[in-house]
C-alpha cells in the first residue's frame, strides 16, 4: 500500500538530513582537532599566526600570558565547518561559506588575543573575558554568521552582474590575505632588495629629468631630503584590488592570466614614478613625503571613484566616463580648496575634547602618525566623500550629502580621540595601514547608503522581481495580535479623517493589507467606499481580489510612481507604509497629489524617524543582514513628511502617528502567528499594554512607529472638471503601464485579451 506521507514530512526530511550530516560533521571536526599532530601542527600554526599578527599590529604580548588550544577559536571554528559544509548546496558554495566563516572567527579571535594582552595585569577582568565575554562573543557571532549564510543560500538572488559579484567576492577575499600577509611582507629580504632597485631606478629617473638626486641602497636622497624605499611602500593594498578586477572583467582567461602575470613590472613602475612627487617644489606641496607615503591611498581613492561611476551608469560607458570626470573634479576641487580648512575644524574639536578628559592629543597624534596618514585623514575623507557622492547620486540632494558630511566629522572625531585613549591606556600606537583602511572605509559606508535604494527605480528588473516574491513567499498576518491592534487603530483614523465613507472613491497605494495584513479596505468597501487598489505584485493584486470576496474592488498592476489615473479622479487616498520603499518618495507624493481631486483629502503614513523604540535602527540591521522581509526602506520626521506633502501642492490638516509599540514585539507577534502558534499566547500578553496605552493614554499615539500627515487638495477652478470626472468614475489609461485584464474580462474579452498582451508584454520586459 502507497501512503501519502504529506508536505510537511516531505519538507522535513532534508532538514532532519542536514541536521544528521551537520552534527556528524561536527563530532568529526572536533575530533580531528583534538588529535596531537593536529594539535601541535594545524592548531599551533593558527595561534602562531594570530599572535604574529596581535604583535605586528600594536598589540604587546603579556610575558605571563600563553595562548593555547582553548584560546585559537579551533572549537568555534569546527563548529562553523561543520554546518556549511553539511548544508546541501553546490560544494563550491559549502567551501565558500566554510572559508569566510573561518576567517571571521579567526579574525575576531585575533581581536580576542589582543585584548587579553592588554588587560593582563588585571587578573579578575582577564578572568571575565577569557572565561565568560569572549567564549560567548565568539559562539554568538558563529551562531549569527551560520544563520545568515544558510538564509542567504536558501534565497538567494543577485541584482548585481556576474562580473560585479565577482569583484566583491575576489575583493573580499584578496583583502582578508594581503592583512593576513602583512607582517611578513613587511619583513621580506627579498622586497628590501625591491626597495633597493625602486630607489635606484628612482634617482635615475630624477636626474634624467633635470633633478639632484641620488640614491644609497634604498633611500633616495634629493634637495628635498632623503625618503626611504620600504617593504610597506611596495607590499600596497592595490594588489588585491588589481587582482579583483582583473577577476572580474570580461576577458579571455589567457589575457587575465598574462595581466596577473604583468601585476609585478606594472606596480614597480607605480613604486618609481610615485618618488618624482619628490622634485615637487615647497609652495605646491609643503611634506611630500606625505604625498608619497599616501601616493597608493589617492589612486585606491580614485579607484572607488570609477567603480562607483561605472556601477551607477553601467548601461553606458559614455555616461559612466562623464560621471568620473565629474566625480574626480569634485574630489579634488573639495580637497584643494576645503582639505585644510576642515583638516583644522577637526583637529580644534578633538583637541577641545580631548582637555576635558586630561589628554594632551599633540604629541600623541606625532608618535602614531609618522607617516602623516593621520593628519591627511580628515581632509580625503570629506574629499571623497563628495566625490562619491557625485558619482552616485541622481538627484543631487543636498540634504544626504550634508547629513553624510556631518557623520563623517563624527566619526573622524570619534577615531582621533580613540587613537589618542588606547595610546594614554595601553601605549599602543595605530598603525597607518589601519588609519588609511578607516580613510577609506568611511566614504565607502556611506555610499552604501545612499546606493541602499538602488534597483528601485520604476521598471527596474530587480525591484520588480523582489515585490514578485514577497507576493508569493510571503505567509498571511491576518489574525494576529498586533495586526488587529494595527486595524483597529488604522479604522480609527479613517473614522476621524471623514465624516462619513460612503460613496467615497478611495485610491489604496498598495494592496499589501488587503492580502496579508489588517485588511482594512475591506472594512472601508463595508462602510459603502468605492475602493481602487494599486500594487506592483501581481500575486498581491490576485490575493487582493481574493480576499475581497463580494465586495467591489477594482485592482491594478501599477506603480505609484507612475499612475494609470487621469487628473483629480478620486476622492481620497490611503497610503500607509508605501512610498518609504524606494528612492523616488517625493516624486511618488506629487503623483498621489496629481490623481486626488480638488477638495480631495491624503492620509499619507511613513515610518517614523523619531520612534522612541528605535524601529528605524531595528530595521536598518536587519536589512543589512538581509532579515528584513519588505527590503529597502527609509523614515521620515513629522517636519519632513510635512515638508514633502505641501511641496507637492497639498494642505496640512492634521498630523498624527500610529502604532506606539515596540518594533520587536510587533516582529516577535508575527514570527509566533506564522511560525509558531504555541507561543502567540505570550505575544499577545506582550501586544495588550500598548493596546491599553493606545486606548487610555491617547498623547502617546503621535509617537506610534507610523507618523501620519492628513493633507487636503486646495479647491480651485478646475473643481467642476474634477467633479466631473469623478461621477463619471476612474479613467483607466489602457497602455504599457497596465490595466488589470480580469476587470475587463466578463463584458469585452477582446479589450481585455489586448491589454493583457501588453501587461504581459510590459513584465516580460523588465524581467
């Protein structure tokens, strides 16, 4: 007999498979590190190298202190072995994940030595770390890492190309060896002898051009001084940076592999020409040696530049060089003429701080920075910054840049009297590879902030195809205990913001609550509105129509950005949580504006910046992680959403919030309403004092994680016009942006049967 075991027991049998294989694997690896060749060879080479590297970059060893086997993170690592390598993915992905797990966890068990070392002589606080805080960091971090990596291979898509994924991956992984090679790189004879030649070559070079200059064994002498040719000026992070973009460009693998062949010749050419910065005179550079210490961080500067301009405008190669040469000019124009000035305003403020805490930060700043990374720090930052700024952005908003300018400050501040504390602490000077990594580091954060919202435009594939996806993936929240405490307060503001419902035409922004959430267009159909419903998932829209049952819904596949609407056709529109998800908010509010009719009144809702619980913090985290289920979103002040709402032409009647709860426990409530239904009892007890609060404590409501404008349309002449239209109900634009065909179906299949051609059309072409 054929038993039918379910899709349940079908679904679980690979995870109990994996399960299986990842505990034997598990046993196996702790088992092998356990044996005493492993121990005294693979284990004590990796607490060689990890202490070699605490040593080389500042951290002094403890003389009373040994690290041993329970110190190299050998435990830890098994255990992050043994899940990737057991998860059923391509082998190529297992190997992948097992090495970047490793290298995290070896990573921060370097961290972890170091910090031993420093606080050695203090035997209670290296008890709490040794035994209790790291131990816990370290299988925290691993757990974390185990989890994303699985998450992230069991959904796993790319809005980048093949050839930018590549060059991240090389990047990453180029990167995390050259820092590993550096203390021995560093010390090569054989590189010293390198040194010798780039010095020599460079003399030539000078007195061929006229210059006096000449060179013993590796230091190059001039009118200038003397500069000597070291391992670190030639061992330079744009190794792996050349290395990763050679990987990633599109070429034949023999002409890859002559150019990695090339690497050596082609940066000993960069090692010599990069001295002629030597010959230049006093008034143009004051420390050329600055220059030429920091020569591979200016070209690493004007690297990011490029790949910037050219992953902004990578459809065009003539767009893409325009926006470089936009991009440099401005990096440089902002470095020559506001470098020192803001180079100056930092130093005061650090220095100003630094009294009230008892440090003295100029001698201190001297013996960590010899090589004048450093000093040159805060001025090629805010260069940069700008720089990338202009590569990236589209809508040259003043606001981000200043906002991102402001933080960088900050942080430049924040890193100098850090510098300045482990010196006065521990005696520890930073070295200047780890200041010109946080020169550049900054700049790079930053734009990836401002590209979090690329891939959003209208019509792009990517955006598209997520919102697909979520449609289909996405479980139902309807029933909740926080959804109904989200209803309810979402009944209450429809309620207040008119008098009355019936025959009201109201324009819903997206369909989303109408599939999976509160369903509140439901309950506003069953009060006599006429609802029109917009999304850009078509799983949405049919769930949607689903949904409604018998009620009337009119439904269409649309963007907000770019309505199917005529002018001043409906009465009201409800959008809440919609037009945070993408770039373009201001453009999508003016288009709500466009379709709302004279008289017409916008409850428009974003999330809230000033959530006391810190939602948008919560959010921005997981997102970073890939966690966050709706994908890119930003919040908004009461002041901004205002100031976007009358720009658009709108009045202001009234501003409010929704939903004062805790992000998590709404987070927490759902995970347990879908996932784990035993456990909503407990959610629900967690939901019910905000309930409480909500209800008695009416003042808390305008601090909800959902800040609300209530704005009207002013009247004017065309009100006639629009009163027309609207009694004539909603024109629908039958063109690429694309009308529903299942509401044209049942009376004209032949109009119906085209514009589902076109629909069709239109989605097969963005994706």
């Amino acid at each position: 007999m054929i038993r039918y075991a379910g899709p349940s027991a079908v679904a679980d049998a690979p995870s109990a498979r994996f399960l299986v294989q990842a505990l034997l694997w598990v046993v196996a690896l702790v088992g092998v590190i356990r044996l005493p060749w492993v121990a005294e060879h693979i284990v004590g080479a990796l607490i060689t190298f990890q202490t070699t590297l605490v040593a080389w970059y500042g951290a002094t060893p403890a003389p009373g202190l040994v690290v041993d086997a329970s110190c190299s993170g050998a435990d830890v690592t098994a255990l992050c072995l043994g899940v990737t390598l057991a998860f059923p993915v391509a082998w190529s992905r297992r190997i992948a994940g097992a090495a970047i797990g490793a290298t995290i966890i070896t990573a921060l068990n370097t961290v972890r030595i170091a910090t031993l070392y420093a606080v050695a002589s203090s035997p209670d606080t290296l008890d709490l770390l040794h035994v209790y805080v790291w131990p816990t960091a370290l299988a925290l971090t691993t757990l974390i890492y185990m989890f994303v990596w699985i998450r992230w291979n069991s959904t796993r898509t790319h809005r980048l190309s093949p050839a930018w994924v590549r060059f991240f991956q090389v990047a990453a992984v180029s990167f995390v060896v050259y820092v590993a090679a550096v203390p021995w790189a560093f010390t090569s004879a054989w590189l010293a002898e390198v040194g010798t030649w780039t010095a020599q070559s460079g003399a030539l070079l000078l007195r061929l051009a006229g210059a006096s200059a000449h060179a013993t064994g590796s230091v190059l002498m001039t009118d200038r001084g003397g500069f000597q040719v070291t391992q670190q000026c030639l061992f330079t992070p744009m190794l792996p940076l050349f290395v990763s973009a050679v990987s990633a460009m599109p070429m034949p693998r023999r002409r890859r592999w002559m150019l990695v062949a090339l690497a050596p010749a082609l940066f000993f050419g960069l090692g010599v020409s990069r001295l002629l910065v030597l010959v230049l005179p006093s008034f143009v550079i004051a420390r050329p040696e600055v220059l030429v210490h920091g020569f591979y961080q200016f070209m690493a500067g004007a690297v990011l530049l490029v790949v910037a301009a050219h992953y902004r405008e990578r459809r065009s190669v003539a767009a893409a060089s325009r926006r470089t040469a936009g991009a440099l000019a401005a990096a440089i124009t902002a470095g020559l003429l506001a470098g020192g000035l803001w180079t100056r305003a930092i130093g005061a403020s650090v220095t100003m701080l630094s009294a009230r805490v008892g440090i003295d930060v100029a001698p201190l700043l001297g013996v960590s920075d010899p090589q004048g990374a450093m000093g040159l720090m805060p001025g090629y930052q805010m260069a940069l910054t700008i720089g990338l700024w202009v590569a990236l952005s589209t809508s040259r908003e003043w606001r981000s840049i200043a906002a991102t300018l402001v933080w960088v400050a900050l942080l430049q501040m924040a890193f100098l009297m850090g510098v300045c504390v482990v010196h006065a602490t521990w005696g520890v000077s930073v070295h200047a590879l780890v200041t010109r990594a946080w020169a550049l580091g900054v700049p790079a954060i930053g734009a990836l902030a401002w590209t979090a919202g690329s891939g959003t435009a209208v019509g792009d594939r990517g955006y598209w195809r997520f919102w697909q996806q979520v449609g289909n993936r996405f479980p139902v929240l309807t029933g909740a205990a926080s959804t109904t405490y989200y209803f309810d307060n979402e009944r209450r503001l429809l309620t207040e913001s008119f008098p009355s419902l019936a025959g009201l035409t109201i324009l819903k922004t997206d369909l989303w609550d109408e599939a999976k959430n509160t369903r509140i267009m439901q309950w506003a159909a069953d009060q006599g509105a006429r609802v029109i419903g917009i999304d850009l998932s078509r799983p949405i829209v049919e769930d949607a129509r689903e949904a409604f049952g018998d009620r009337a819904l009119l439904p269409v596949v649309s963007d907000v950005r770019s309505l199917p609407f005529a002018t001043g056709t409906v009465d009201a529109i409800y959008s809440m949580g919609t037009v945070e998800h993408f770039a373009e908010t201001e453009a999508s509010v003016a288009e709500l504006a466009r379709v709302l009719r004279p008289g017409g009144r916008l409850i428009l809702g974003v999330p809230n910046r000033h959530d006391p619980f810190l939602r948008p913090l919560m959010v921005n985290a997981l997102n970073l992680v890939g966690l966050y289920g709706y994908g890119f979103e930003k919040s908004y002040s009461r002041r901004q959403l205002r100031g976007m709402v009358e720009r658009a032409g709108l009045e202001t009647k009234r501003e409010t919030a929704i939903l004062f709860i805790p992000g998590w426990i709404r987070m927490c409530d759902l995970w347990c309403h879908t996932r784990a239904r035993a456990l909503t009892p407990v959610t629900r007890a967690m939901v019910q004092p905000f309930v409480w609060l909500d209800r008695y404590v009416p003042f808390l409501r305008r601090h909800g994680y959902l800040v609300v404008n209530v704005a009207d349309k002013p009247s004017t002449s065309s009100a006639g016009a629009g009163a027309a239209a609207r009694s004539a109900g909603v024109e629908y634009v039958v063109d690429a942006r694309g009308c529903d065909p299942a509401l044209l179906r049942s009376t004209e299949p032949l109009k119906a049967l085209f514009i589902e051609v076109i629909d069709t059309l239109r989605l097969h072409a963005v994706a």
